[in-house]
C-alpha cells in the first residue's frame, strides 16, 4: 500500500494542484489529508477540489477544520488572524457537517494519523522535543509510525522505537519554500514539490476574494518563514498546548 500525506493546506489551492499533479500522488492507493484544510484564501475551492478524490482520500480532523466550523457558527473566535473569520464565512451551510464528521485519528495499517498528536488537535510537538514529552503524548499508541502534523515543518524521527513522521505543510509552510508532503509505502519518503509561486501569488490575488490577498501570500507562498523562526516561536513556554 502506498499512502501519500497532505497536511496543512490551507486554502492554498495552486499548492494543493501542485501536489495533486505529482506522479506518485496520483499513483498513491489512498491520500491522507491530514487537517487544516481550509483556513486560508480559498476555503470553498479547496473544499471541492478534495472532495473529487473521492473515496481514495482518507480525512483526519485538524484544530482549524473543527475551529472554521465553529467560527462558521458563530461560536468563538479562536485564531487572532483576520483570514481566519474570512474564511470562515465562506464556508456554505453543507460545508459545516463535512468538517464536524471527521475524526480525531485513523488507522492505516501499521500507521496511525492524526493532526497533531493521537489525543488532540491543538498540541506541540516538535522534533527537538524530548522523548519524555513524547511518551506522554503518545501514552497507550501501539502504532509503530505515527504522522502528524500541525507545525508545518517536515521531519522523521525515532521516539522510544517508534517513528513518527511530519510531512510538513502543503500550502504555508515553514523552511524551504514548495509544497511539502509524504510519501508512505516502500519507506518514508518526505517530499517538496516546487511550483511557480509568482504564478500561484497572481492566482491568489486574481481568485481570491480575501481583502488582504497580496500581503498574505507575499508571506506565506512568496516568503515563508524558517524553520528557526519557527521553532522560536514555539519554544515559547507554552509550546506544550500552542495551536497553529
């Protein structure tokens, strides 16, 4: 079986095309889209753009999906970003139910899925952090691999015999610039594909009714942050309950 990953879309439709033109994405058994799908400049697109995968996609909830929803709702504001409510009242009322039924983790074989880690959709976990934190967030996971992702930054690394996998953020990601995802199967394989962002920035700013469309993406698709201004950020104190 092989299993490709995509995490953290956010609304970046040009990145997630990107990705979905990939040979071996289109080769792929199943596709995990591992959360944070529509918070950004194209929610409705996206949407529909993942729902054509039908049932070779494979879904897992992430903090933004369940948050949008909620927003959508009138709920609470949870993220401090204007595109956040924007996006959130793009969302269609149909669109609401397709984001409350995903679940927290699923199950593929020996790998287990989910956003951030298996006990919930908001926490940090990095790949400097020590395995004590480890053991404590993933307490009673048999899974021998386990991929998440939440951070937007891509890495593998051992935790007490276990692998866990990080395949990075498809549409704003953090490091090197491209769209970053993973390939399972014969392996782990983290990938990038590089895309023409100044065609993909046009696109935004041409299809994208957000007011701010052009600083955005100059920031997120143009000039990512790194992975050390990153990892600053979250090695604040409260990294350990941090939300992206």
């Amino acid at each position: 079986m092989t299993i490709a990953v995509l995490s953290d879309i956010h609304g970046v439709l040009p990145a997630l095309e990107a990705v979905l033109a990939e040979p071996d994405v289109r080769a792929a058994e199943n596709i995990v889209l591992l959360g944070d799908m529509l918070a950004g400049p194209m929610p409705v697109e996206t949407l529909e753009r993942l729902q054509e995968l039908g049932s070779r996609a494979v879904w897992v909830r992430g903090n933004a999906d369940r948050e949008l929803a909620a927003s959508a709702r009138g709920e609470g504001d949870f993220v401090p970003d204007p595109i956040f409510p924007w996006a959130a009242r793009q969302l269609r009322p149909a669109d609401l139910p397709v984001l409350d039924a995903l679940p927290l983790t699923v199950s593929l074989g020996e790998f287990l899925f989910c956003h951030a880690t298996p006990r919930d959709d908001t926490e940090i976990v990095l790949v400097d952090s020590p395995l004590s934190r480890w053991a404590e967030v993933l307490a009673g996971v048999t899974a021998s691999t386990v991929v998440c992702g939440h951070t937007h930054m891509p890495f593998v690394r051992l935790a007490d015999r276990r692998l866990v996998v990080n395949p990075g953020s498809v549409g704003m990601p953090y490091g090197a610039s491209g769209a970053h995802w993973a390939l399972l199967g014969d392996g782990v394989q983290l990938r990038r594909t590089e895309y023409d962002v100044e065609a993909a920035c046009l696109f935004l700013a041409r299809r994208s009714a957000y007011p701010g469309i052009e600083e955005w993406a100059d920031f997120f698709v143009r000039n990512p942050a790194s992975d050390a201004e990153a990892l600053r950020v979250f090695s604040a104190p409260s990294r350990g309950t941090s939300s992206t």
